[in-house]
C-alpha cells in the first residue's frame, strides 16, 4: 500500500520527465549527422579562444569533443541536457513528497495505515531513488539502440557508467529536496532552493574549474581516460545518506 501511494504521488513527475528525456536523446541523435558535417568545416586557434577565458574555453572543449560522436553523446548529453534536466527532475521528484498538505485527509490516511513512519519515509525514499534511476538508465541505453539508425555505435557499458554516475550525483539534490519537504510544507520551496544550491555549485565549478559533483555528473574522467570517479561517487552517497537520515529524524520529531 505504501509503495502503491508513492508511486501514485509522484508518477505524473517522473512520466513526463521520462517522455521529454527519451525525446531529447532522440532529438540529439538524429541531430548528430548534422552536427558533424558542420563541425568538419570548423577550425579554431585553442590559444586564441583560451585568452578570451571561460567563454573561449568552453567552445574549445565542446569543438574538440564533439567531433566523434562518443564525444557529442558525452557533451551535449551526459555533460549538458541530462546534467541540467535530470538534475530539475530528481529535485522535482524529492519536493513536496512529504509533508506538502500535511493536514489533509492523504497524509492522515497514511498515518493511519499500519505502517511506522520509517516505513512510510523508506517507500517514499525507495520510489523516488528508483524512478530517478530509470531517469538516468532508459534514455542512456537508448542511446545504444538508436545510434545504429544513423550507422553509429555507442557502447552499452560506456551508457551504464554515465547513468550510473548521474543517478549518484542526482540523488544528492533528491535527498536535498527531500530533506527540504521535511523542514516546509509546500512544494516551491524546496524545489527552488534546491535548484538554487544545484545553479550555485554548477556556476561555482564552471568558474574556478574545480573538480566537484558535476564533474562526477558527467563521469568526465572516465570520458576522457576511462576511470570511474569511484572517491566522488563514495562522497555522493555519503551525502545522500546524511540527508536521507537528517529527513528520518525530522518525520520522527514530527507532531502529525
């Protein structure tokens, strides 16, 4: 029953997310022909773009990489559209989920069900994780599905490290949306502010080029040298787990 609920109060937010992720990869797929003719007539000077800074920079990057299709999938899919839209989505799926209309008739028939309320955070915590999971992995393996349509190929293993690595990451700003829900009773809140914690800390990390959790996002070592970022992964879980049990304590605390 409880597992039942979740599913039904957070469904809507993670179909849709589904739909526009699946046809964002799509779109970007179909794109790629496109995107390498035109980058074919592209040439650029890197040490005259670097003194422009960041600006410069990152077209050199995004240039350089894209000019394999490996590369465009990683740019333009697990560093750019899934980092930013899949992080909205798993703050979307982690707001709201709990104490939002709090003095309802909902919430009161789930406190009421024969279930205690870790049992009742645990369902919540297990649907939301496992529907941001599907987020990360069936766009990602659809990549290696569709890319043959196009006569390109793209490596199931190569998709699952990306995904994996994103839902990592991802489920930090769950668990701090999460964690939010247990502090107000709205739904903007802790979607804004958790947006706003995960704008701060991209722009942050863009700006110093410093190696932090969207780095790990985007599993950009493994990209470029084939290793698994497995410290930021670690450092990721530990962060979730740390909110995921500050959100435990305060539902216990809480006088329904």
């Amino acid at each position: 029953m409880l597992w039942y609920k979740s599913w039904l109060d957070t469904r809507w937010r993670f179909l849709i997310p589904l739909a526009i992720l699946v046809l964002n990869i799509w779109g970007l797929i179909f794109e790629y022909p496109h995107v390498a003719t035109l980058l074919r007539t592209v040439h650029l000077e890197p040490d005259a773009l670097s003194e422009s800074g960041v600006l410069g920079r990152a077209i050199v990057e995004s240039v350089a990489a894209e000019r394999t299709y490996r590369g465009y999938i990683w740019f333009q899919w697990f560093r750019q559209n899934l980092s930013q839209m899949g992080t909205l989505f798993a703050v979307l799926l982690g707001s709201g989920s709990l104490l939002s209309g709090s003095s309802g008739a909902g919430t009161m028939f789930t406190l009421s069900l024969p279930a205690s309320r870790n049992q009742w955070l645990g369902a919540r915590v297990a649907v939301g994780l496992g529907e941001s999971l599907v987020l990360a992995l069936i766009p990602s393996l659809g990549i290696s599905l569709v890319s043959p349509l196009i006569g390109q190929q793209y490596g199931i293993a190569d998709a699952v490290v990306h995904a994996t690595c994103f839902f990592a990451v991802g489920s930090v700003f769950f668990s701090l949306a999460f964690l939010l829900s247990t502090v107000f009773t709205d739904t903007w809140r802790p979607l804004l502010i958790a947006c706003g914690v995960a704008v701060v800390l991209s722009l942050c990390e863009s700006r110093f080029d410093l190696n932090g959790l969207f780095r790990v996002m985007s599993a950009s070592t493994y990209f470029a040298a084939g290793s698994i970022p497995w410290i930021g992964l670690l450092i990721s879980t530990v962060m979730s787990a740390a909110m995921l049990y500050g959100a435990s304590l305060n539902v216990a605390r809480r006088d329904f």
